[in-house]
C-alpha cells in the first residue's frame, strides 16, 4: 500500500517522511484547495527528503478553467519544478462544461515529461466521471487522484471502487480525502485500492504573542491558524495500512 501524504510546510513534510509516508504531495495554500509552492519551499523539502516528491501545479485558488496567461505559468512551474529536482508533478485542467480539458491537460503532461504526472482532484468536479477517467488516460497521466466525486472518499467509496476497476492497468487510482486510522480498513477492503492520499493535519496553534483584533489577513479563521502533519499521526496511519496489507496476504 502506497501512503501519500499532501503538505504544505517544510516541518510536516519531514513529519510525514519520519513517519513512513511513500511519497509526498507539496502545495501551498491548503486553505485554497493546495497552489504551486515556491521555487524556495521546492528545493528545501527536495533537500531534506529521501522520498518522491510530487509538486502541485495549479497558479490560483477558484475554479480550473485556465487563461492563456495561466497555462504559461503553469508551464513555467512545470520547467521549475523539474530543474528543482521534483520527481513528478500534479495538475488539471478543466473546460467550462465541466469535462477534461484535452488540449490543456495533454500540453502540461507533454512538458512535465520525463516526471511523473498525475491528475488533481479537478476530476471530482467534472459532469461525468467515467468520461472523465477516459480522458485522463487519454491525456497520459499515470496517477488520478480523486474522492470519487464525493466531499471525501469515504462517501465515494462505491465510486472509487467503480473507477478502480474502469481504469484496470491503464492509470493508478489514488484515494484522497478524509482517509484516516479508524476508516482505513473498511475503505480499504471496499475499493480495491492500493495507494492512499491524505493530508493529516493538525491545527497548531500561533506563536504570536500579540495579533491586532480589527484585521483579519485572510479569511478568520484561517488567518493565524496553522496545519501540520504529526509524525505521529503518519506512523499510525502507515500502521493501519501495512496490517491490511499483512491481512490479505495471509488470505
């Protein structure tokens, strides 16, 4: 069972890595749903980590119909993110009916080569997941993540498990979102999967001694607070997986 952990800090990213995860997601922003991190937070998370990591690819928060204007930026980022030494990037790339956008999505994965591609939760969104799936192999990503078009996967389970099968050897299903130790093991058995996305946050509280009441930098409740990943929570999590991964074996 493969363990994905999304961060958004070079701390949790060492957290998640400490505490068994295969791979990592960087983003930043997860308020917004995850953006491209910085070409700094990039090369300091490559830096400290012995595993992949795969590096958001996504210039703004909002919806995923792209200006041309953005496209570039996000082929920018790809060449960034490659010359920082990530070893594969995520993206997406919808049309305003809420398909796939072929044209866009083909283009950045075509860039993005030879790193590993895998297509972000824009799928969820889309009007017809099973349309959906097709395009994104058509388009060439190894990897869909995806809560089978859900808030979460746990309420997409039945769906995943659809997805995991239509999509059979051609593309990975990888589950995100709500994944946690006393689900895992239902959801597990339930959709057949084999790699696990989640990002495990914790609320940390402000350092700040002082903060001015009258402003709010962002919206309330997110504006001092922060989320990290626990080493923790990793272990026990890559715990839960591996004892169903020993489970079936002994089936």
């Amino acid at each position: 069972m493969l363990l994905e952990i999304c961060v958004d800090s070079l701390e949790s990213a060492i957290a998640a890595q400490a505490g068994g995860a295969d791979r990592i997601e960087l983003c930043s922003a997860l308020s917004e749903g995850g953006i491209t991190p910085s070409a700094g937070l990039i090369r300091m998370v490559r830096e400290a980590l012995t595993i992949p990591v795969h590096v958001m690819i996504r210039p703004r928060g909002g919806d995923f119909c792209y200006t041309p204007g953005e496209v570039k930026t996000m082929l920018d980022d790809i060449e960034q993110a490659r010359a920082l030494g990530a070893d594969g990037v995520v993206l997406g790339a919808l049309t305003p009916d809420g398909n796939v956008d072929l044209e866009i999505t083909s283009q950045l994965i075509r860039v993005a080569r030879p790193m590993k591609v895998a297509f972000h939760r824009a799928f969820d969104t889309t009007r017809n997941l099973d349309r959906s799936l097709e395009d994104v192999v058509a388009a060439g990503a190894e990897i869909l993540l995806t809560s089978g078009g859900e808030n979460d996967s746990i309420a997409g389970a039945a769906s995943i498990a659809q997805l995991r099968k239509a999509a059979r050897d051609r593309i990975t299903i990888l589950a995100g979102g709500g994944v946690r130790c006393n689900n895992v093991h239902d959801f597990v058995l339930t959709t057949g999967v084999e790699a696990v996305h989640t990002s495990l946050g914790a609320k940390s509280p402000s350092v700040s001694r002082y903060t001015n009441p009258k402003v709010s930098l962002g919206a309330p409740e997110v504006a001092y607070a922060r989320n990290v990943v626990h080493e923790e929570d990793v272990r026990n999590l890559r715990q839960a997986l591996d004892a169903i991964t020993v489970g079936t074996e002994r089936s």
